[in-house]
C-alpha cells in the first residue's frame, strides 16, 4: 500500500476553511481527533490535487471522530 500525503496549503476556499477550522476548534478542545469523509473529502483530492471540476448535489462536510470508548461518545 502506498502512502500519499497532499499540501492542501491555501488552496482550499475560505468558507471550507472557516468551517473546518470551527469543528477542529471543537475537537481540539475535546481531545478528540477527527478527519474529512465522504463526498466533501474525495471533492477536495479531486479539485485541489487532481484538477478536476467536480459536481455535487449537496455541500455538507462530513467528518469522522475517533473515540475511546461508548461512554465518550455518549456524553
């Protein structure tokens, strides 16, 4: 398997920075470490890395959150 790391840097657009930023404020605060997922993600390769215009139906962002256990996902 072969590992490939992307420098994103300035080139994704400000609204989805500010927004990013917000959940990682969050998840910072929390200790909870979190990644982008789904369409939002794979847009972003695809955009930004690939140059390719991609279309989407919605602009959601989903992410994913590493917990411990059941009880930190609860509460």
């Amino acid at each position: 398997m072969k590992n490939t790391s992307f420098d994103l840097s300035g080139k994704i657009d400000a609204e989805t920075v500010s927004v990013l930023r917000a959940i990682k404020d969050v998840a910072d605060s929390l200790k909870i470490p979190f990644f982008v997922v789904g369409a939002a993600a794979r847009d972003i390769i695809l955009r930004y890395c690939c140059n390719v215009t991609p279309h989407r139906a919605t602009m959601d962002i989903d992410i994913a959150v590493e917990v411990e256990n059941w009880t930190q996902f609860v509460n």
